[in-house]
C-alpha cells in the first residue's frame, strides 16, 4: 500500500495544476495496531474544517448527548391587569448554536399567554454569558459578509444570518428580493437588472460593516436552481451586523405578531438582565449530538465556534474562543494522548493560524476508538455518497457507505479524515491534507483515489519501488541544514539556481506552493521597475473650482490622488521626502487664494476598489502595516502617539499625538503603573471608527516610546490635514465649509501639479523597511497606468503579464502586492525563476540595489550578521504566524550571482529566522 499511495503524489507532478499541492496522510489499522502507510505525516498544514474533530471529540467527550443550550425571557416592571407592562422585556441567550426564529416565536407566545398586551419599555438583549469578540483570529475581512464567517453571540438566531432571495421580473427590471427573517434589519440595494434566458450571474454581498445588503449582476427570466427545480429564486446566506440586536429585532417582530404592542417603536438595548427581572419562560436546543451532526455533515463553522466558547463558558466559567481552546487542548492531550506540537486558533479552521499534522488526527482517532464514545463519534461523520458535505464524493465505488470522514475546504487548503472498512473488513483510520492547492478538484480527486484503495485493500496493484530524490552540487551543504530534526514539523521549498552557470545548484519541494509574506514584493518590485521605468513618478493635483473675488474663492478646493505612497502633511513625514501638504497649502495662498468660501473636495476616485485587499485580517485593520489604501492618502493612512508614564502611579500617561487633527477622537484611559510593572498599554481603533483607545499601563520606569494606527476612509483623514494647513498659512474657510469626497469636476482649474520621487527610491525604500502600505500603492498604479484601472485585480494582472514574459508561466495565487494576504501562493521555483530572467533586465540595477543586505541597513540589519553572507546576501523576508521566507540574490566565493528562495510554514518551537538565516548564510560559503 505505502508505494501505491507514493505514486498517486507523483502522479500529480506531472499536471500542472496540481504539481504545487503539498500532500501529507497518515493510514492506521486499528485491528492490527500499526501503520499501513505515510508521507509527511508529521508536517504540520493548515487543516480547514477537519479541525472541527477536536471541537466534537471534546463536547461529545465531556457533555452527554442529551445536554441541551437555554434561551429565556423575562420581564422587569410590573405587569397590570389590563395587560400593560410599566417596564421592559429582556431576552438573554446561553449559546445557542442552532437557535431558530420558532423558538423565538415561541418565546413570544409564552408572554402573550401571560397577558402581556402593551409595553411602555424596551426590548432588552443579553449576550454577555460569552465575551464581545465576534469573529475568530486573523479571519479574513472578504468573508465576513458570508454564513461561514457569521459573528458569534450568546444570543444568535438563524447562526446571524439572513435568507435573501432574488427571483426574476420581467427583462429589463430588477428582480424581486426578498429579505427573511426581519427584512427591516437591514437595507437592501439592488443593482441587479432581471435578461433573457435561464442563467444566473449574480453577486449578493454586504458592506463592510453594515447591514446593508448589495445586489449586482443578472438573473434571467426563466431561471431555475440546479438543485431545486422547483424554486424559481436565487438564494444566498448572508450573515448580519450585532447578532443580540438582531435577535431582538426577530424577537420583537413576533411580538408584534402575537399581538403585542409597544408604546413607540422600540430601541433594542443591549445590556445585562436586571436581577431584579421575573423568568417568563424559556425554550431549549436540540439534544448536542443533534448539533454536533449538523455541525461535522454540514461543516458548519458557526455551531463549532458557538460550541468552543460554550466548552469555555461551561468549563472554565469564561464564554471565550481563548478559554474553550484551553479546555480542548487539554481533553485532547490528557485524554486522548494527542501530542501538544500543533497550533488552534480556532474551534471551525477558518483561521490560517490553525496548524496541525495529519499524525495528530491519527492519534485523535486512535484514542477515540479506543473509547467507548467511539460509536457516537463515527455517528457524527459525512458518509460517502450518502449525505453531508460526501454526499456526492466517491459514489459507485467500494468506498461508498465505507468512508466515513470530515472534509474540510478553503483557498489552498483541502482535508479529508476519518474512517473507512476495507475490502478484507479491517477498520482503517486515515488523514491526508494537502496545502498548496491551486484547484480543489485534484485534491478532492487524489482524496477519494486514497480512500477507494483503502476500501479496496488488501486487493491493490504493487506499482513499483519510488524513485531515487536527484542530487545536486549544494544538497550534500543544504539538505543536512533542511532536514534538521529540531524542524521536523515545518513544510519548505527551496531552490538555488546559478545565473552565471545558467543551471539548478539545489531544491526541495521546489515546485510546491507555499505562503511567501513579504516575497510577493520581488513581484510587485519587478513589475513596477519593468512596466513603469525606475524613473516613474507617483503624482497629486490640487484644483480650484470657481472665481476668485478679493482673495476669496467662491467655490471648491480640490486635492485629487493618484496613489503617491510619499505624501505627508508636513516636514519629511517619512525616509522620503515627498510632497506635503504645507508646501501644497503654501502654494494654493501664493496662487491668491486668502478665503475658500466653499468645500474642501477629496477625490480618490483613481482607486475605484476596496479599501482593504482580498485576505486581509479584520483585526490588525488598526495596526500600520495593514492600512486602508486609497489613491488620496496622507502620512501611509495613520497617525502616531508618542508616550512616556505620568509622574507617578495611577497618574494619567503622558501622550503626545501626531499630526493633531479632530478627525480621530482619542479616548485616553491609560494609567501609570508601579514600578518595573508589567506594560500592558493598548492603543487600538475601533472597527469602521476613528475612535482610538488607549488603555492599561505603562510602568513608572518605563523611559518613553511610540506607535501608530491606521485611520478610517484616509482620503477624508488628508482633507482635514489639508484644511489645518490652509489655517497655519492663514487661508480663511468659512464656517460652512466641509471636507466631502467626489470626484473633480471637468471644468476645475488646475493649481499645481505635485510629483514624488522617483519609483527607483520609493522601491529601495518599501523593499529594505518591509513597507505594505507601499506595495500596494505601486499595485494599485500598476492597474491605474497599464489598466486603466487602479484596482487590486489589475494590477495583479499587470504583474501576472510581466511575469509571463519572464517564462514564470506555471499556476500561483497572487492576490495582494505586499504578502499580507494568506491567499498568496508562490513556489520556490517560481521565484527564483524570476529572480534569474529578473537578471536580464534594463531594470536590474534598480531591482537589485533596492535589496536589503545581511547585516547593513534595513530588515536584514540584524541577521546573519558574523557570517559570510554578511554584506554579500540580498534578499527579502517573508514574515507570517507559522510563516517565514528569504529569496534574492547572493554572491558565492567564486564571483558567481546566485538566486534563491527558501518558504517554510508550519509548527516549531525553534526559531524558523534561525533556520532561513543557516540557508543564506551556507549558501554565502558556496564556491559552486
């Protein structure tokens, strides 16, 4: 069996859609006790939803089946005999995972039933039985709009989600939607237009943080779902904003309908239930082994996220996701012998912080065989071609009925783990996961190949021994450094090519796709340097739209961007010297402008996209190297707060803001601690909001230092520092005067044109400082300049067309221009491939100066220091959770420029810098 399944891995080298996918399995009797076969099983990938396994071993390990989940209802104040309540209604949820709209209706009736009529109160919501973090670590910002991303709260009806449905009108109008339950939650804007034919081309999202649902696209007429001819509708699920205030309102809309009226529209309150108030009635879940079937057959991220806090709440008395991974690590080590050498950010595996080996789920299901939960547990599972997410996997095949296992899915990711009954009747337990997947069909293809052999064994065809790994000049000096124990969970690619000897020197896993961070830079680098000029320069105009009378505009101001990474509002602002607005506010008084009667017109309109780039991470939206990227953006879209402690403990922190402006309110709670106490400071901003807060405390010793945050619509943000600019030279604005966004006018007079330093410098500087906010300006301009277009797609397709004429033709995903994203895809190959045609290019010079160097300035100043690849070894790191990457150019002893790459991902206690650092550093020593 163990050189069958090699072979089906091999197999995929030679398609070149597959050949990127990283494959680990791990196959366990457990009749025989031992293992049949495995590959890379102790190598620790990114699982997707068969992390849920943990989730369901724990509940289904510490609670009985029958354990259910409570909603109650209460009223505070008294109520009359005619039916009035003086007082309000106050719901509070205890995690119910699968609380549906009936319960809530039910809920209502029970008041109704106790002769409530009227109510001059509130509708009172409380979700405190668990913490206020709705979503999971490090999820993506692009998925919150979807079910599978829904906010979790002790009080969530429908999982925080919304039915819409689009069903078609006549041609040429829109179609007909509707919103349940309680479309008024949310407002519906519907840009869709209903054509002839049968076919569906429709996009049903949400705003970013709103409940405001947008629709675009088509629908035809006689449109019909594939899976449900009778329904005459588009359908999707779309998860909401404030999951209480939604119950609330679902709530109250069924209180409306038993009858029960309210003194004026209510407000739904958020807060704790008075201790005071009276227990009306109450409604239950469905038994746990109910959810935890709905849960793993439908792969539902939001029952397991509800169920690891409910672990929290139950165990450790804290209704946290922290508290709940606390409880499962334990069971699952303790218990179950799972060993400790994997990372869980999460209970569904929508986090790409989550890493884990394909062994860990063998020992998981080795120990829950074992145990008498074992037929509850299997229970739980998909069966193939049967029902849940296998339902149409592997049907006609001996592995029908006989698999049964959790799938589990995302971008790159692909799973699938459980259990299968072979030919022969031995039980079988098995884990294969795959990173790196560029299509999903191959993964799932190979998946269910592994699982039918299984169910076949012992009756398979001995293909052949496997053949030998190929040597190479550097293997005997790099594979000893890549092969060390201490990083035996780790995933890496590797490749070194020799550009004076035109020849491969090394690789490992060279053609595998891997996470590269910062790398995605060199392509960013290259495409701007060939397809700009090292010569580009970014540009802003200011505008004047109206007369001028006596020194005083009668009309606008107008500053539009188009995606200068250098604009500051005064001195150098950063390393570069670019534009500012002091110059720019100097230059519109010297034009004769003394008044501006007016507003001030911020246009950011060359960058028509989102703010934030596919993959990116709600919560470091407040940290500066995940700014908001508009083509108006002054001082890289933040602010700085410099502080030191107060005089003495408990005294407030001193805080020091700039540029001050009163486009962020900063609410400074922070506090002096004793001394050589512990810094907690916090300084973060609120999600959609500039309200910045600054929290904890810094020890009395502590001497001083400083950090910034991102603000929110930064096109806004530069036309308040514009407008404090104007006043600092003496530029009178009216008091009616408004800082808007539109767009420029075609008749507005031009000011003056201002111009950053030129893209050769701009480069040097984002590549040695590790600068996303720079990156993504130059993507942006890509697409704006080759394009016509300044969004994140085009300009990924400027880079792809530039990478296609440098012969780097094989699959990736790029999906942002500084590495940020957890989408990104490169293999080592790919890069060095690059870095070497890179070589022939005008641009070389440029491309290569801008480099950090081992041990000079820049990112690479503290590293490899000591070592020969100090001021010989240029390169770029790659730096993620779980993630670290270094790919340039470095000059061997015999004068021979070498390119290479190194990406590694995965568990290690080890310092993986320290593993990268070894690769450059030996490579440094080379006189191949």
């Amino acid at each position: 069996m163990a050189d069958t399944l090699r072979h089906y891995v091999d197999e995929l080298n030679s398609e070149p859609y597959a050949k990127g996918m990283i494959v680990g399995y791990d196959i366990y009797s457990l009749d025989r006790k031992k293992t049949l076969a495995s590959y890379q099983e102790n190598k620790t990938f990114v699982p997707a939803s068969v992390l849920k396994l943990l989730v369901t071993a724990t509940a289904s390990g510490l609670w009985p089946k029958n354990k259910r989940f409570p909603t109650k209802v209460y009223i505070n104040g008294k109520l009359k005999s005619n039916g009035v309540l003086h007082g309000d209604i106050e719901l509070k949820g205890y995690g119910d995972p699968v609380l549906t709209v009936k319960k809530l209706e039910e809920l209502a009736k029970s008041l109704a039933k106790k002769g409530v009529r009227r109510v001059d109160g509130q509708v009172i919501v409380d979700d405190s039985y668990f913490d206020n973090k709705r979503l999971g670590a490090k999820w993506m910002w692009d998925d919150e709009p979807y079910d599978y991303a829904a906010p979790i709260g002790a009080l969530s009806v429908n999982e925080s989600t919304v039915d819409v449905k689009a069903a078609p009108s006549q041609p040429g109008d829109k179609p007909k939607v509707s919103v349940n339950p309680s479309p008024e939650y949310v407002q519906v804007i519907n840009h869709a237009k209903t054509v002839e034919g049968k076919e569906e081309d429709l996009t049903i999202t949400r705003t970013r943080l709103k409940n405001e649902i947008v629709i675009k696209g088509t629908i035809g007429k006689d449109y019909k779902d594939d899976e449900h001819k009778d329904h005459h509708y588009y359908k999707e699920e779309i998860s909401i904003e404030d999951p209480a205030r939604f119950t609330g309102r679902v709530f109250y809309d069924h209180l409306k309908h038993q009858g029960v009226s309210f003194n004026q529209e209510p407000q739904i309150r958020t807060r704790k239930i008075d201790k005071h108030a009276k227990l009306i009635a109450k409604v239950y879940s469905p038994d746990l082994d109910k959810i935890l079937k709905k849960q793993d057959k439908d792969s539902d991220n939001f029952i397991a996220e509800m169920l690891t806090k409910q672990l929290g709440a139950s165990v450790r008395k804290d209704g946290s996701t922290k508290a709940g991974l606390t409880v499962i690590r334990k069971y699952v080590h303790d218990k179950l012998g799972v060993d400790n050498g994997f990372v869980q950010k999460d209970g569904s595996g929508l986090s790409r912080l989550n890493v884990i080996s394909p062994h860990h789920f063998i020992q998981l299901l080795r120990a829950v065989d074992q145990s008498s939960n074992r037929k509850r547990f299997i229970s739980f599972l998909p069966v193939a071609g049967v029902d849940g997410t296998l339902k149409k996997r592997m049907k006609d095949t001996p592995a029908e009925k006989n698999v049964k296992a959790k799938t589990g899915s995302m971008n790159g990711v692909n799973s699938l783990v459980g259990f299968v009954k072979s030919k022969s009747g031995e039980r079988l337990a098995f884990s294969i996961m795959m990173n790196g997947v560029y299509k999903s069909k191959y993964a799932q293809d190979l998946q269910d190949k592994i699982a039918v052999t299984l169910a076949k064994y012992p009756d398979i065809q001995d293909p052949g021994p496997i053949p030998d790994q190929k040597k190479y000049p550097l293997s005997s000096k790099l594979d000893p450094i890549l092969n060390d124990k201490k990083y035996s969970r780790v995933i890496k690619g590797a490749m070194v090519y020799s550009t004076g000897g035109n020849k491969v020197l090394y690789e490992h896993n060279a053609q595998k796709l891997l996470t590269p961070g910062s790398d995605t830079k060199l392509f960013t680098t290259g495409a701007a340097l060939n397809e700009l000029g090292a010569d580009y320069h970014f540009r802003t105009e200011v505008y004047q739209n109206g007369k001028i009378h006596n020194g005083v505009l009668d009309g606008d101001l107008i500053i539009k961007g188009y995606g200068d990474p250098t604009l500051a509002d005064k001195g150098s602002g950063h390393l570069l010297k670019g534009p500012t607005l002091a110059q720019m506010a100097s230059d519109i008084k010297e034009s004769g402008i003394r008044g501006v009667k007016g507003n001030i017109l911020v246009d950011s309109s060359a960058f028509p996209d989102d703010c934030y780039a596919p993959g990116w991470t709600w919560d470091n939206e407040s940290k500066p190297f995940e700014p908001q990227i508009s083509a108006l953006s002054v001082n890289q879209g933040t602010l700085r707060f410099d502080y030191r402690p107060g005089e003495k403990p408990g005294k407030p922190i001193r805080l020091k803001q700039m540029p001050k402006t009163e486009y962020v309110h900063v609410v400074n709670k922070a506090v002096t601690g004793a001394q050589n106490s512990k810094n907690t400071l916090k300084i973060e901003r609120e999600r959609g909001k500039n309200t910045i807060h600054i929290t904890g405390s810094l020890p009395v010793n502590y001497r001083n230092g400083h950090t910034s945050t991102t603000v929110e619509k930064p096109y806004l943000y530069t036309g308040y520092l514009l407008r404090n600019q104007l006043k600092e030279q003496g530029v009178r604005l009216y008091s009616n005067s408004k800082i808007l966004s539109d767009k420029t006018p075609n008749d507005a007079k031009l000011v003056k044109k201002y111009y950053s330093p030129p893209l050769s410098d701009i480069i040097s500087y984002m590549n040695h400082y590790n600068d996303n906010f720079y990156a993504e300006m130059i993507l942006k301009t890509l697409g704006l300049e080759k394009k016509n277009n300044g969004t994140f797609e085009d300009g990924i397709d400027t880079v792809h067309e530039n990478l296609e004429g440098l012969n780097v033709t094989s699959p990736f995903d790029m999906m942002d221009g500084s590495g940020l994203t957890g989408y990104n895809q490169f293999s080592a190959e790919q890069l060095v491939t690059f870095l070497a045609a890179e070589t022939h290019e005008s641009a070389f010079k440029s491309f290569y100066q801008s480099l950090p160097v081992a041990g000079e300035k820049g990112i690479l100043s503290h590293r490899m220091q000591g070592t020969d690849a100090e001021h010989h070894l240029r390169g770029i790191t790659g730096f993620m959770p779980q993630q670290r990457a270094l790919s340039g150019y470095v000059q061997a002893k015999n004068g021979d420029l070498l390119a290479y790459s190194i990406l590694t991902e995965g568990y290690s206690q080890e310092s993986l810098n320290k593993l990268v650092d070894r690769f450059g550093a030996a490579l440094s020593e080379s006189d191949k």
